[in-house]
C-alpha cells in the first residue's frame, strides 16, 4: 500500500486502535472517533471505486482496510454504549434506550443497589468487588431473559428496563432477583458473606419522560434502603415524585 496516500487514513486507524484499547474514556471520546472513522471510511470508498480500475492489487488492499475499519466502528460504537466491565448498557444508553420503549409502550423500571457495597470492597479488596458486580449482573441476565434490559447507572447501582410489563409483574421479578442474590453465595467470594441488593420500581405509561420515572424508582430505591435494605420497595403511583437519594 501507498503510505503516503493512505497516511491520513492509516494515522485515524491507528487512533482507533487507541481509543479502543482504552477503557475508561467517556461516550464523547469513543463517538468521536467513530465519526473520524465514518467521515475517512466514506472518503476511502470514494477513493477505492477509482482505484480498482488501475489495480486489482490496490482492490484486495482497500477491502482489507475497508473491512477493518468496519470492524473497529462496530467495536467503538458497541464501547460507546456499554460498561467495559460488565457489558451491561452504560448510563447514557439506558437512558436512550428507555426513552425508545416509552415512546411506544407503557414500561417498569427496576432499580437496585448492592447493600453495604463498600463493606465487600474494605473486606476483600477492589477485585473481588469487581467480580461481586460481574457475577451479579450474569444473574441478572439470567433471571430477566428476553424480557428486558440490564444496565449499569453507577459502582453498585443497576437499572432493569421492562416495556410491556406491569407493576406487579415487575415487582414479582425483583422480590424473584432479590431471593436469587440473597440465598445463592456468590461464587466469586470464597467464604458464606452475603450479597443483598434493595430495589426500588416504578411503572410509567406510554410517552411519559424517563427522567420522571427514574426519579421514582430511585425514590422507592432511597425508601428501600432507609427501611433496612434487602427488600423491593414499588412507586405505586405514577404521579409521585419524591426527591432522590443522594
């Protein structure tokens, strides 16, 4: 390959690289460098149609870096959504992605928060908090299927969206979550400690704001705790909005 040519496109690339080897750059960063990749992508397309007439070898070439930097905008735009160490969605895409079911379903939203968080960190190191919250959310997913989406707002604080499913049923799956985390040791923790969460629901109707269902969940979640945690705790009315815990 011509590196003078492609010296733009290789420098973008290898930025790319970067970013994506990273793991803690906000979602500003990782989008950023898939709008670089975009706007290089298209110029490189442009560029490849008018090569491939003078060199089949030029050809295989651009599909090579046509396919790579396909590879790598999939993988910044799937880091731009997700929590690295869970791959649960990060908090700006819960609340996109909540906003989207809402604005063509009614929705519950489970919110929980692992009880005494910073006890299993002091206890048995930064580590084993990692896996805790690992582990936990592999239970998560199990226990919600199909049905919704997990996300990961905070250090121990987790959102479960549920469109098309009622207060009750929600609450039914959080009391469920509850038990399943309570009475199963956790594997990742050698001796019998164990892991409760408390959670807070709410149920909003179609086109309602997120933030004013988050805003209740998190109210019922705040409650929760103050009533001695490892308990589910349901914004009954949709009309309520209390402030939330800090």
């Amino acid at each position: 390959m011509d590196k003078a040519l492609f010296e733009t496109e290789i420098s973008v690339l290898t930025q790319a690289q970067a970013t994506l080897a990273a793991t803690e750059l906000d979602k500003a960063q990782y989008l950023h460098a898939l709008a670089e990749l975009t706007h290089h992508y298209q110029r490189l397309m442009r560029e490849m149609h008018r090569l491939i007439r003078h060199s089949d070898r030029t050809e295989a070439e651009l599909n090579t870096v046509n396919t790579k930097l396909q590879e790598l905008s999939a993988e910044l735009q799937y880091k731009a959504r997700h929590d690295p160490l869970t791959g649960a969605l990060n908090r700006g895409a819960v609340f996109e992605q909540a906003q989207t079911h809402l604005s063509a379903a009614p929705m519950s939203l489970i919110m929980l928060d692992i009880d005494h968080f910073k006890r299993i960190n002091d206890t048995f190191g930064h580590p084993t908090g990692d896996a805790v919250i690992q582990e936990l959310i592999e239970r998560l997913r199990t226990a919600v299927g199909k049905h919704g989406d997990i996300g990961r707002v905070g250090g121990e604080e987790f959102t479960i969206l549920l469109p098309n499913m009622s207060l009750d049923q929600s609450s039914q799956l959080a009391e469920y979550i509850r038990h399943l985390l309570a009475n199963q040791p956790f594997d990742c923790i050698a001796t019998e400690y164990t892991v409760t969460a408390s959670f807070g629901i709410s149920w909003s109707p179609f086109k309602t704001d997120f933030e004013h269902a988050y805003a209740r969940a998190d109210a019922a979640l705040y409650r929760a705790k103050q009533q001695g945690r490892n308990q589910v705790v349901s914004a009954a009315n949709p009309d309520q909005l209390t402030a939330p815990h800090a």
